[in-house]
C-alpha cells in the first residue's frame, strides 16, 4: 500500500491534482501495481480525504464555535475546536501498541517544532491506525505524514521534508 501512496504523492503532488479514485485506480493499475494494493491504498485515501474535510477549526468567540454546540436550529456543527497551548495529547493503549515507541516519538517531535499542528497530528494518528502494520515502521508513518501535507494542498518546510524523505540508517549521532 505504501509504494502505492508514494507514486501518488510523486505524480500528483497537489491533492486537487489527482484524478477521481475510478480513473486513479486504472492509472494505478497501469503503472503496474495490484489489485489488491490499489484497493488497500484507495480505501485508505478516501478515509484521508474525508478527514481532511471534515477538520474545520473554529475560534472560541466565532457563533457555534465550541465543538458540540447546537446552533439555532438544534444541530450539533461537526468542527473541531482550536488546541489550548497548555492542553496535553493523550494516546490509547491501542494507539501506542500500533504506532509504537519509535512512531510516537517522531510524532511528538514534529508536534514541539511547530510544523504538525494538533489538527493534523489528528489526521495522521487517524490514518496511521487506520494503516497496515504493528507496530507502523518509522518510515510508513512518515508517508503518512507526507500524505497528510498532500491532503491540505501544503508542502512541508524544507528541513522537515529532508527529515520526512532522508534516510536516517548512515547517520552518526554526536
């Protein structure tokens, strides 16, 4: 599934880019991969699209602001509400044996450098339990990640892009 979502992201960078999922299915299909790989990947693309719309941020002072608040007419709006700064994420037994340690951390790590905001950590703890694997390598969460960017139409910085393409096995820690 993975070598599939990195063929998409390297031929349609932008996510408005890319064809309705029928005719990606048969470009897929052309480049040469399976069926049933297509199928796995397509699946988890819609679940991406899908959470990448439904995620809207509110301010608190906006009307029907706070996640849960009827409006006028007795409707529950599905947004989500703005992070706190002094707010903690969290995560499930379940999340934790899935992602692992080694997943966890480099979450974590792109979350306190500022460039996974909590609304996209959403969707990439989202998708990520939502991907094959136990634990999720290293390496598949971050084309996950990846992915997550390609779903806002964002490209990451650079420095974080390096350290979402590099590979980290012939580093030297000092």
């Amino acid at each position: 599934m993975f070598e599939v979502l990195v063929y998409v992201y390297e031929n349609y960078w932008q996510g408005a880019a890319c064809p309705e999922f029928d005719r990606l299915g048969r470009k897929l299909i052309a480049a040469g991969f399976e069926a049933e790989e297509i199928q796995e990947a397509l699946v988890w693309l819609d679940g991406l699209n899908i959470a990448a719309k439904g995620t809207q941020i509110s301010l608190p002072d906006a009307p029907g602001a706070l996640a849960g608040e009827p409006s006028d007419s007795g409707a529950v709006p599905a947004r989500m509400q703005a992070q706190a700064s002094n707010s903690l994420r969290i995560y499930s037994v379940a999340e934790q044996a899935h992602l692992g340690a080694q997943s966890l951390g480099f979450v974590c790590f792109l979350e306190t450098s500022g460039v996974l905001p909590p609304h996209m950590r959403e969707i990439v703890m989202d998708r990520a339990m939502a991907a094959p694997g136990d634990p999720v390598s290293l390496d598949d969460l971050k084309i996950i990640v990846l992915m997550v960017y390609w779903s806002f139409g964002e490209e990451p910085d650079a420095l974080v892009l390096d350290e979402l393409c590099d590979d980290t096995e012939g580093r030297l820690a000092h």
